[in-house]
C-alpha cells in the first residue's frame, strides 16, 4: 500500500510503498477514505518522544470502509464506514470506565504515533476505537468531526458549560477546531466572541456565526472584551491557542465566576517558550473563577457530533483537501499558521 511515513522527528513525510497492515483479533482492518490534518499532527511529528517508532505513519482523523474484522471483533462488521478514536486506551481502569478514556491510566499512546495511522491506504485499529459513520455523512467530514469537531462538543457542554445567555471568547476561532468552537457555542445558545489573528481567519468565524470578532494584532484581549460586555468580562473562555499571553489575557476577560478552558497545547520543545502562566490566588478565589482542562473527548461524544453533522447542525469546514501524496504541503501551511478552517486529505 502507499503511506506518508516519518523516518526521524521532526522529518519531512515521504511517500512510501509499505506493506498491508496485518490485524490482531480484536483490531479491523480499514480502507482509508479521508484523513483530517490538523496542528496536533504537526507539532506530533515535531515533539521528541511522542511517536514511539520509526518508520511511522501519522494521521489519526480517520474515515474509512472496514474490509476485515479480527476474530474477536463482535460490535464491528466488515463493509461499515467507520471513524476513529484518537487515544489507545485499556477500557478496563476506573477512568475509562467512568468515560474519561483520555485520562487512562494504563495508556498506550495514540493512533498515528504509537501505531500506525491514517496517512495510507489501509490501517489497523482496533475494534474499540473504531465509531460508525452515520448514513449521509461523507468521509471527510466524518473524520474532521471525529477531533476538530468533537473536541469543541466536549469543551463547549461538559468544560465551559455554556448555555443560554451566557457569553464565551474563543481565542483562536479562525483555525480548525476554532470554526467549530464558534458553531458549537452558538448550538448550546451562548453569545460568542470570536478572537484570532488576521482578516481571513476573523471573515470565517464571523461567517460560522460569531457574534463579535477581535483582531488580536489591532486590540488588547481582556480590554476589548470587556468594552464588549459593559465591564463585566465572558461567562467563559475557551483558549485553543494557550500560550503564556493569551492565557493571562483569558483569565482577565473572565466576568465573576467564569470558566478557563485550555484546549490548545504550544509544547516548549516545539515552540521554543515555557507556555506555563501566572494566576493570583486570591484573585482567582475571590472571583470563583474555574480552571478546566479539556482534553479531546470519549467515543460517546464522537457519536453524538456525528449525529450534530448528520442533522446539519453543525457544518463541517474543510477548506482545502489534499492529496495522499502532497501531506507535507498541508503540514507547511500549518506550521505557517496559513489555514483557516480546517484540512484534510482524501483517497480515492
Ligand atoms: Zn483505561
């Protein structure tokens, strides 16, 4: 079969001929349809110690057709169109069974970096990670659903617990998973104000429904947030940027008992800056202010964003499609930070 494979870190992907993957008995064997390509693929490829073995295939946004099932495999059937759940996980520990899967505590990597991923023709996965595809969502749009959407279904309803009424800044609302945080805090009712870098990343918030946009090169976060909602601040922000600014200017826009929610990551050996962050205590007790982790999702969220895109509730923006072959070109406008929306690549 033909892959993308990364022989080193940080490596330019070559495209390879490799052989099938061969499957254990609780693993399906699937056909590659689509794969997502998003900044958490990137900086992967570019974090020493994340992808265990070399040579790799990276990609974990994932939706194909399975056209083998192992011997053990019961809840799978061969010829469904599934997609992915990005973390190896046991099943067995109390977190996973409580269905925080990305908090496992016998964890065994991720898809694309402790195992091969979808950046080929086929790939193993095995049966628990594999989610049914709903009739009337194409593959790319599953597989962007199955991370760039479902991450903001989690942050938006089970972190910042947005509702009717309330307010959210979202800081980094033009990129791929922003465009859906944007969609998804409209869905759960709440005002949004959408702050990134540049006019075309602000055009496309606007367009997914932001109800105010802030360039954060013209205006200091916290103060035109707050010029925004008459002195108060935001019920809640959501920072998928999360850098040491942009999460102290976060933690200023936050009205009286508002939620931080920190979903980006800019890994220090990537970035070459400590992202870490002050807060002041007593500030933060006097304001009941919240500090929450949202990291990625459990494989029921999945199922339930795919059934937000099967409704068209939520709109899916996959803003340029590659090819297999032209990954690295993908990769590099990422690493610019040159995309709005988000991408993927397709095999047909
Ligand atoms: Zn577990």
């Amino acid at each position: 079969m033909k892959a993308m494979v990364l022989h080193g870190p940080g490596q330019p992907l070559k495209l390879v001929e490799m052989p099938t993957p061969t499957i254990g008995p609780a693993d399906v064997l699937v056909r590659v349809r689509a794969c997502g390509i998003g900044l958490t693929v990137v900086n992967l490829i570019a974090t020493p110690g994340r992808i265990t073995a070399y040579p790799r295939i990276p990609g974990h946004e994932i939706a194909g057709d399975v056209i083998e099932c192992g011997s053990a495999v019961r809840t799978v059937k061969v010829g469904q169109r599934v997609t992915n759940h990005f973390y190896l996980t046991c099943g067995q520990c109390k977190q996973c069974r409580a269905g925080r899967e990305t908090l496992c505590l016998s964890p065994r990597g991720n898809i694309g970096a402790a195992t091969d991923g979808g950046y080929a023709e086929y790939v193993a996965l095995p049966e628990r990670n594999a989610i049914a595809i709903p009739e009337g969502v194409s593959y790319v749009d599953a597989a962007v659903a199955s991370d760039a959407i479902a991450t903001p279904y989690h942050a938006c309803h089970k972190e910042a617990r947005l509702g009717p009424g309330d307010s959210v800044l979202i800081i980094g609302a033009g990129g791929g998973v922003g465009v859906h945080m944007v969609q998804m805090a409209k869905l759960c009712g709440a005002r949004v104000v959408a702050a990134d870098i540049g006019e075309d990343k602000l055009k496309l918030a606007k367009s997914m429904g932001a109800d105010e946009v802030i360039d954060g090169r013209n205006a200091k976060l916290p103060d035109a947030v707050k010029a925004l909602t008459d002195g108060a601040g935001v019920d809640a922000v959501i920072d998928i940027v999360a850098s040491r600014a942009t999460l102290e200017a976060g933690l200023q826009s936050l009205a009286i008992g508002g939620r931080l929610v920190i979903i980006g990551a800019q890994p220090k050996s990537v970035y070459g800056v400590n992202p870490g962050f002050t807060i002041n205590p007593i500030e933060f007790l006097h304001r009941g202010l919240e500090l929450h982790s949202s990291r990625y999702v459990n494989a029921a969220e999945i199922a339930q964003t795919l059934e937000l895109v099967r409704l068209k509730r939520i709109k899916p923006v996959v803003t340029q499609i590659f090819s297999l072959d032209d990954v690295e070109a993908a990769h590099e406008l990422i690493r610019r930070n040159a995309t709005a929306g988000r991408l993927a690549l397709e095999i047909n």
